[in-house]
C-alpha cells in the first residue's frame, strides 16, 4: 500500500556527522509504516493490517478452523476468543468513563480496557495469541533494525528515544495512533453521507430502513445505534458507546478450535477497573459503520450475515415459532452466554418486524458503508 501522507524528506537530523533525511516527516506516515509492519511480530509473519486489513474495511478477511469468527496469532496456531472489531471510526471512542448507576461508557477493545488509541495499539504486539512479542524492549529491538525507523524515530521524538525500552514503545504507539486518526479511517463518505448532503437519494427500501432505524415505536435502533440527537448531523458514528447484554449466544463452533471450550467471556466485568457483577457479559456497543461489509458479527463472530443480526433482535418481540429459528442454523436460537445482564427493557421496546421492514432495515444499514468499500457488499 502506498504511504497516505508520502515519505518525503522535509525533516533532517545530524548522524555521525552527516545530515540525513527522515524517510518518515509526520508522525502520521511513520503509524502507517508501522501498522503494516510483519517485523515486529514474533515470527515476522503479521502486523496491525493483518487482522485490520485497509483494503476490507479494517477487519481481518482471512480464513480459519473458526471461519472469520476470531483471528489467527503470529504462530499460525493460536486462536482469539473474540471478533476483531473494525479500526475504523475508533478514533471517536471516547474514553472509558463510568456514570454513578455503575453504567460504562467508551474504551477501546469490546470490554473498553484501553482509553486512548495509543494505549490500544500497544496491546497486540505483547499479546501471546496475536503478535506474540515477548516484551517492549524486543519491539523496540526490532525498530532498531529498520534505519528509516532510526532515523525518523529520533527525528520526531529525541535522538535518545530507542534507547529506552518504554519511551520507545511510546513512540511506536503514538504514531499508530496518529495514523488511525487520519481520514484513511474515518471517511465519511458513505451513501449516508451523500444523502445527508444532497447528493443522492435513498430507495424506497432504504428510505423505509431509516425511517424504522430512527423510529422509537417501531425498532428503537437509535437508542444505542445514535451518538447525537440529530438525524443529518454529518459526523454521526451510530454508536453511544455503552455497554449492553444483547444475549448473543455462545459461538460453539469457535469454542471447538480455540482451546477456549467451557470457558465464558465476562465481557465488561474482564476490564481491570469493574468488579459489579451485574456487568458481566456486556460488550461496548459497536459503530455501525461498514456494518454491512465486517462480518461476521457480535463480539464473538457467531453470525455471518447482517439480515440474521436484524432476526436476532425481531426474535424478541415476536410470537411467530418462524421467527424463533436462526436462519443460518436452521435450529432455535441458542440460548445467551450470560442471562443475568439481559438488556431486557431496549430489547423488548418495539413490534414484531415483518420481512418487508427487516429488508428495510438491511438495506438502510448497507448504506453506511464508506465508498471505497460498496463493491465488498455487491
């Protein structure tokens, strides 16, 4: 991939005598030579983009023992345990916060036990399961051996900033960090956006799928799907970023070849900073941006198709025996991982959905997706 923001030499610093351009002049570029960086996993086989793939909306497109359900570690063997949710939007997560109910809010990661994207970016390369790196200093060791890394490194931070372990690790992270923040991430350039400003318009089904999405009679889906209360504000992230039990089932199939068989996600309750148990098996609400192009979908990847996610949730509020079968399995819905922390009330509040206005709604989420990605949901 070419480098977004180009690696001309504007900065320069003194080397044994000799004035040496940066390869890397902005922060941004040098993140997004990093994030597509094989070395600094341990068996040099995987960086960031290879379970945040640019060219497929930033989730990981490969295929495993699981499906796509969870992501393949550096070691060619190991197996996560959940979804790896899109990068992009992340920018926009705001940090994590609790209200005096006990109620969470923002964080990166499903459980939000990270608050800034620095801090997110500095998990996968220690993860023994992702990138499988022993610690900083070996990281930081492996930056060592790029000259462009050196040189570039010394020139936006200090010369001295390799020689620690911690401060170097910093700098890898804040400039990945600065890299997501760029529009490559967050383009807002979907037929969403395009309708928001006059530039296209919607189908009928489409029409009909926003109307319902916004609707607090008939689906609610704004109620956690909706960061500002504006239908056309131009920055919307169809998130509010809290934390909710939806009573996603548990992905058996992925149990089955991860070695995490008989174990159960916590969820929120796995972040350092929460002990109520009545947080337990809530994941942060993600964006619905690209929804329709970065299956498979919940925290664990145990749905593959868009239209069942909208089924799983019609399946609350029908009486219909049909509508109790998950299409994908042609058997009953199975039941939640975690029972106790149901969302009950937000997913109990609304009608029955017929399949004209399920239809609808698909089609209205399929408009979210950035245009760089339309051909992937063709």
């Amino acid at each position: 991939m070419k480098h977004l923001l180009g690696l001309t030499s504007l900065v320069a610093i003194l080397v044994s005598g000799v004035v040496h351009a940066a390869p890397y002049d902005r922060l941004e570029a040098l993140g997004e030579a990093l994030f597509h960086d094989e070395n600094l996993s341990l068996n040099r086989t995987q960086s960031c983009a290879t379970c945040h793939d640019p060219e497929f909306a930033f989730v990981d497109p490969r295929e495993t023992d699981a499906r796509r359900a969870v992501s393949l570690g550096d070691d060619g063997v190991s197996l996560g345990d959940r979804n790896t949710p899109t990068a992009s939007y992340a920018a926009f997560v705001p940090r994590f916060d609790r209200e005096p109910d006990g109620d969470a809010e923002g964080g990166l990661f499903w459980d939000g036990r990270a608050n800034t994207l620095e801090e997110q970016a500095g998990g996968p390369p220690l993860n023994p399961v992702e990138m499988g790196m022993p610690d900083k200093a070996s990281v930081v060791a492996r930056l060592k051996e790029n000259p462009d890394y050196v040189i570039s490194m010394e020139a936006l931070f200090a010369p001295d900033v390799l020689q620690d372990a911690e401060t170097g690790y910093e700098a890898l992270t804040k400039a990945i960090a600065a890299f997501e923040r760029t529009d490559v991430f967050a383009s807002f350039d979907s037929k969403y956006d395009r309708y928001l400003r006059g530039e296209t318009e919607f189908s009928k089904e489409e029409e009909l799928g926003r109307v319902l999405f916004f609707s607090e009679q008939f689906t609610n889906c704004a109620e956690c799907h909706q960061l500002r209360n504006s239908q056309t504000h131009p920055k919307e992230t169809f998130t509010n970023y809290e934390y909710h039990n939806i009573g996603v089932p548990v992905n058996v199939e992925a149990r089955e070849v991860n070695g995490a068989k008989g174990s159960t996600d916590k969820g929120l309750l796995q972040h350092p900073d929460v002990t109520d148990l009545d947080q337990m098996g809530k994941f942060r609400t993600p964006t619905l941006r690209n929804v329709a192009v970065t299956g498979p979908y919940m925290h664990n990847g145990v749905f593959d198709d868009l239209r069942t996610v909208v089924l799983f949730y019609n399946k609350y509020n029908s009486k219909d025996p049909k509508r109790q079968i998950n299409p994908e399995t042609n058997v009953k819905w199975r039941v939640p991982e975690i029972m106790h922390s149901l969302s009950v009330e937000e997913l109990t509040d609304g009608p029955a959905l017929d399949d004209k206005r399920i239809d609808a709604l698909v089609a209205f989420l399929r408009t979210l997706t950035d245009a760089r990605y339309e051909h992937l949901s063709d």
